[in-house]
C-alpha cells in the first residue's frame, strides 16, 4: 500500500527554489529529508551539520557543476551526473556553489541518517563522477544506480548508511519494476512528467509523491510513464534510530 505525501516549496531569494520533503524516520526510512533543488548563485554560506550525512547528487541536465569545499580540507568540483557524500558525523561545516555564474544547478540534497553507534565518528567525504555511475538500460528505461544497487548492478559509493538511489527515466509506455527487500521504505520523487507507481498517477508538477512503508516481507513497486517520457527517482533504505542537527 502506498501513503502520499506533500512536498513543500520554498525559495532563498531570487537565487534558490526547492521542493522540500521532510517526514518521520518510519516513512522514510533512514532519509532525513530530500531536497529537489535549483540554485543559480551561491546561496548558503559554511553551515555545519552532526550526526548525519548531506549527499549532493547533480542531475545530468544540470547547466553547472558545484564548487565543494569544507572544514576537512576537501576542495573538489561536482560535476553534472555525479555525486558527493559528506558524513558529518561529529561535526562537519561545508559550503557548495555554482561553478558558473549565470547559470544554474539542478540537483538533489539528500540528508542521511547514521546509526547511533556512527553519528559521532571521524567526518569525512566521498565522491562518485558521473562516468562512474553504473547504468542499466532496459527497453524505453534508463536507471542510474549512484549509491546502492539495481539487480546485479552495484555503485562503487560505499556510504556509512545502506541506502540506494535509482534516477529513472522512462519513455512514453514503459514499464520498470523494482525490488524492495524485506524491511526496506521507499519512496519516489517525479522529477519531470508523469509517472504511475502500482496504479497511481503522480505528477512533477503537482508536488505529490507516494511513499511504500517498511513491511516484514519483500515486494516491488512497478512504475509507468503513461504519458510522454518522465524521469523519477526512487530512494530505499531501512528506518534507523537516530537524532541529526
């Protein structure tokens, strides 16, 4: 059974607009929230973060990369397809802008969880260039497997949280089904069209997404583009324990 939720939309000035999810750890899983992002000028000075882990991850259509730096000494550029995972854990403060003025990032923030027992190790950051995303292709789909897995497929990310991130996209009357193991939530966020999830319509435009809560046995969620071609992407993950900042 699937639960729907609302992403909330917000903007920092003129420069930053995002549709924001936020929800409890039993609903998402170990997730903290996700962030479908635009930024066309730097926006948000060094901030920290404990406990947890800021992931960025840059769609392909992306008009710019992110210049990455923080307080461990990491100084790299994340480039279009790729992405970054900074594990907070004790402490972190970091800092991302566009690389090129006048033009703007499309990307996803993911904020992650850390089991109790990790939220207080060594900060430190991992990044996966675009060419290093494993992809499958399928008839009309096209998944990139960034952190986690698709079927045999794996992503070299090995991230201090076992979570997955599949962008999809979808031709017009394509079918993909996916996996989800026993004890896992999931939850798929329309990024452009129209997108059916086990019967379901939801569109990019209409900040709505279904969420599939954590069930004892194993399953699948089966998605359609029912109208023109559409890209989602869906994210796993066990519920954890945890408090983050």
């Amino acid at each position: 059974m699937l639960i729907t939720t609302s992403l909330k939309p917000f903007r920092h000035g003129e420069q930053f607009r995002a549709q924001a999810l936020r929800g409890s750890p039993d609903l998402l899983g170990p997730f903290l929230g996700v962030d479908h992002a635009w930024m066309s000028a730097p926006t948000f000075p060094l901030h920290s973060h404990t406990g947890m882990s800021a992931v960025s991850y840059l769609f392909l259509d992306s008009e710019t990369g992110i210049h990455n730096h923080d307080s461990i000494g990491t100084r790299n550029l994340i480039r279009p397809g790729g992405m970054h995972w900074t594990t907070a854990g004790r402490g972190i403060q970091h800092e991302e802008v566009p690389a090129e003025s006048g033009k703007t990032v499309h990307s996803l923030q993911i904020f992650v969880g850390l089991a109790p027992e990790r939220q207080h190790i060594a900060p430190f950051a991992l990044s996966l260039e675009p060419q290093d995303v494993p992809m499958v292709q399928l008839p009309g789909v096209t998944v990139r497997v960034p952190v986690g897995s698709f079927g045999d497929v794996r992503s070299p990310l090995k991230p201090p949280t076992d979570v997955t991130v599949l962008d999809i996209s979808l031709d017009e009357g394509a079918v993909l089904t996916v996996p989800i193991a026993a004890g896992e939530s999931a939850f798929i966020m329309p990024i452009s069209g129209a997108v059916t999830v086990d019967g379901q319509d939801f569109d990019a435009s209409e900040l709505q997404l279904p969420i599939s809560v954590a069930q004892d046995a194993p399953r699948a969620i089966t998605l359609r583009a029912p109208r023109g071609r559409a890209q989602a992407v869906l994210f796993s993950g066990c519920p954890l324990l945890f408090s983050a900042t």
